[in-house]
C-alpha cells in the first residue's frame, strides 16, 4: 500500500502489523484482547449482558466462556486489519475459501440482476469486500472515520480491491439503486442501530431491536437477490460463509421483511457466536420508552 496517505500513530501501528505473519498476528491478537480487554468493564459487561438476553439457554458459566473467547477474536480481528487493509489484494484472496453457500452466492454476482449482500459484524467483514470485489465491484455505504488520516488510510484500502464507497446520505442512496438496477452488487451492514426514522422494530434473538429498513425497501425497489454473509475466522483462513435470506425478506409488508432478515442474521450468528459484535448494544433503543436493557442491567 502505497505511503502517500498521511500517517498517524493508528496508522502506522496497523502497517507494522501488516508485514509480520499472519498466523503469528492472530496468536497475539488473540493473546492481547483476553488480557487486556478483559479488564475493560465497559465491553465486558456489554457482552455479558448481550449473551444473557439472546443466549438465555446457556449457563452463567457457558456465557463466560463464551465471552472470554469473544474477547479473543477481538484483538484477533484488530491484529488482522493490518493484512486486509495493506497487504496486496491477491495475498488476501488466497487467505479465502468457500464455506457454505458460497458457490450460490458467486452465481448470483456473476449473473443477471442485482445482488444485495447483508454482511453482519461477524468474523472479519473487511474481508467479505475483498472477496465479492475479486468477483465484481461491489457498492457500499461508507460513514468517515473523526481520525482524518484514518479515515483516508482506511477509504485507500477499501478502494484498493476495485469497490465503490458512497456517502451515507440520499445521493448514496440514489447511486445504490442505480448499482442494483444495472445488475450490480450492494454490501450493507444491517445489524447496526439506525438513525431515527431509518428503521422499525423487529424481533431479533427474541427481542425487539430498531432494525434498518433500507435493504427491504430496495429489495421491493429492484427486485434484487439478497443473501447474508460472512467472513467466518478459522485456522485455514477466512471461510466464505453466504446464506439466502428468508423468503419473507421479499415481503412488500415491512415488519415482516424484517423479521425474515433478523432470523437469517440470527442463523449466521449460530454458526460462530463467539465471532459476533456481542460487544455493541443492539437493543440500546426499545419501543414505547421500554427501559433501556443496558441501564437496567448496570442499575443492579
């Protein structure tokens, strides 16, 4: 990656990382965000409390465990930025390998008609970019980074694999609909807590989660084929990991196209739990002025 990006400390740091092995990298990673984020009470209980809510068949004892592995993959995804953010595009591609669905989901991209691809925060979803825009060049949503030099390290990157990156705003929006109805490919991120107005409530591992309705609404709009996605982390590498969506993501009703997207991320969640953001709090905003489950849990 070229060096003609202004540098900060972060940025710097991460391209260090880049040129050491990755396996080595993942080791420390792993090493570094049980030791040290195990201290951070903030994102332990934030997990702790998210694994309670959507995981209530476990133990108190299988919950911990589990978190403790989440905190390694962590600082194992951290450490990995160096690689899929420097490293050339072809190295990154080779550390890739069809998982599950993966075969469909290239057949969908190679095909006729748009392609909406829902990519969760599970495993490291950097690099679903990479390997959707090996196939074709695939158009995103992209919210800058506070840090400036950062923020241009990390656009250079994600421009390096041959995507497109457009603005969180309606000219984004418009230029997304135009992508699915010229028979491209859209990445969206749809476990994130919307804007206000940007989304409905929808059941999500049993409770009520604001849940982006954008990917519904283009859905009905192009008529474009979806599928959830990711990037499962394992010794090999990085295994390709596509599910369809529910058949009622299709739904012109709203809250049930929700309801198919929400079960779908929930099934790729299963596959890899401890690879999931258990760390953000997804239910942060409730219905009717419920009380905020976070809060409650820190009151006790």
């Amino acid at each position: 990656m070229s060096d003609q990006v202004s540098s900060s400390p972060m940025t710097k740091l991460i391209t260090i990382i880049g040129k050491l092995p990755l396996p080595f990298v993942r080791c420390a990673g792993r090493i570094f965000g049980l030791l040290s984020l195990r201290f951070d009470r903030r994102t332990r209980r934030a997990i702790d409390r998210n694994l309670e809510l959507c995981l209530p068949h476990m133990d108190k004892e299988q919950r911990t465990r589990l978190r403790n592995r989440r905190l390694q993959h962590m600082g194992q995804t951290f450490a990995e930025m160096g690689h899929l953010w420097t490293r050339d595009v072809t190295f990154i591609l080779n550390q890739c390998y069809d998982g599950e669905g993966a075969q469909a989901l290239k057949e969908a991209v190679e095909g006729k008609g748009g392609v909406i691809l829902l990519a969760p925060h599970l495993g490291n979803w950097e690099a679903v970019n990479v390997y959707i825009s090996s196939i074709r060049p695939m158009t995103a949503m992209y919210r800058p980074y506070k840090d400036e030099a950062l923020d241009a390290f990390i656009l250079k990157a994600r421009n390096r694999a041959g995507g497109e990156l457009v603005p969180t705003n309606r000219r984004g929006v418009m230029q997304i609909v135009k992508t699915l109805n010229a028979d491209g490919v859209v990445g969206m991120l749809p476990d994130q807590v919307p804007q206000k107005g940007s989304g409905e409530f929808a059941p999500f591992f049993g409770h009520q989660a604001y849940t982006m309705t954008l990917a519904s609404q283009l859905a009905q709009k192009t008529n474009a084929k979806a599928f959830v996605v990711g990037c499962i982390q394992t010794k090999k590498g990085f295994e390709m990991t596509a599910l369809e969506v529910d058949p009622r993501f299709y739904d012109a009703d709203v809250s049930t196209s929700l309801e198919g997207m929400n079960t779908t991320i929930e099934q790729l969640v299963q596959r890899a739990p401890s690879q999931y953001q258990w760390e953000y709090k997804r239910f942060k905003i409730q219905p009717h002025d419920a009380l905020n489950p976070y809060k409650e849990h820190d009151q006790q």
